[in-house]
C-alpha cells in the first residue's frame, strides 16, 4: 500500500494527493470511532461521505482502504483477537459471510452503532475488498485455556449450513472457536428478534430455550 519511487511529475501528484488523504482519513476515521462508542450516542447516525479516491488511481485507494481499515484493529485486535470478548474473530471468516454483513450494516438490515459508523465510511466499492482483506488472514491460534465440551444433541442443525466440525463454507460463516460471549448474545439476539438479517437464524434460536443456547456457544466456543 506504499506508493512507488517517484517517476517524474505525474507520480509526485499521485504520491502527493495520497500523502495528504491518508492522514485526513484516518484522522477521521478515529474520531468517528470514538463517537461510536456505546456511550449515548445520537438515535439517528448520518451516513458518512467516504473519502474515495481518484479515478483509476488504484495506489491512492489502496493507501485510503488501508488507513480505513486500520481503525478495525481497535476492536477486533491488530492480531486478529479481538480485545473484547464479546467482539467476534473476524480474521479468516468466509469472504461471502463478511461482504454480506457489511452490506447489512451499511444499508441499516443489520443493527450496530458502532459498525454502522464504521461501515458507512466505506464506499459501496471498498465493501468487497474489505471484506477480502480479512477474509485472507489466518484464524488466530487457539487460547492453551480453551476446552471443549461434549457436543449437544442439537448440533447438526448448525452443521447443516456451517459444515462439519462448524469450520464454516459457502452457505455460513466459520463458527468453531468464535467468543463465547459473542456467540450467546447474537443468538439471544436473533431469538428476540433483534437482530433481523437473517430469517433462518431467527427461527432455529427462537425453538432453542436460552439453557440450550448456552450450551451450544459454550460447546462452538471451545473447538
């Protein structure tokens, strides 16, 4: 994401305009984050304007997807752990599952203050190689401490979209080590029915009791 040596007046342009937007973007990327934090932010978020880059300047894009993206490690942890346990692994999901999830909070299907301030400063056209860019990092080692649990009876009902040994494919994303916590609050929250991006999650954690939903983050927790 480093420009190249200058080669006369057109790359020094280019060099240029890319030195000056970085700086701007992340800049305004940080604030952004700070107030998207859960502190009472206001009720109704106004789309961002993203910065974007010069057309057919694909080293001036790299540079302000990059600064962007920066701001993810804040959360979800600059070695792929996140430094919040209820903040998921995102480092190595399915690429499908991430560019799906990121359209839903950029277009307000999927509910979350701070992803929605996060996703909005990207343009519908870095969407795709944001979500590449995790998608191709190694899911982080596993923790000495985590154990497993004898699997619950209901598990090959996620096996069924999230593949043998819950490794994730094409259908749905990995779910094997993901955070305890995040994975027993998104269930409770498609059981509720506040989170609403998908229908056929919404339906099978509204047949699990919250003791079974426990249960299988626990077991998913420790693979």
């Amino acid at each position: 994401m480093v420009a190249s040596r200058d080669r006369g007046h057109s790359n020094n342009g280019s060099a240029n305009m890319i030195n000056n937007h970085v700086p701007t973007v992340f800049g305004v990327l940080v604030v952004l984050a700070a107030l998207a934090t859960p502190a009472n932010a206001a009720d109704t978020h106004i789309p961002e304007r993203p910065p974007v880059a010069t057309l057919g300047n694909v080293a001036e894009a790299e540079a302000i997807l990059g600064a962007k993206l920066l701001v993810c490690n804040t959360c979800h942890g600059a070695d792929g752990i996140p430094k919040s346990a209820a903040t998921p692994i995102i480092w190595g999901l399915q690429e499908t599952y991430l560019v799906k999830q990121l359209h839903d909070f950029h277009s307000g299907d999927r509910d979350s203050e701070v992803m929605t301030w996060m996703a909005t400063a990207l343009s519908q056209a870095e969407l795709g190689p944001a979500a590449a860019y995790f998608a191709k990092k190694s899911w982080p080692a596993r923790s000495a401490g985590a154990a497993s649990t004898s699997p619950p009876a209901l598990v090959g009902v996620c096996q069924a979209c999230h593949q043998q040994n819950l490794a994730g494919g094409l259908p749905a994303p990995r779910l094997a080590g993901q955070r305890y916590e995040y994975l027993v609050e998104a269930m409770r929250r498609y059981a509720e029915g506040e989170r609403t991006n998908n229908a056929e999650m919404m339906n099978i954690m509204k047949a699990l009791s919250p003791a079974e939903r426990d249960l299988m983050a626990r077991y998913i927790s420790g693979l």
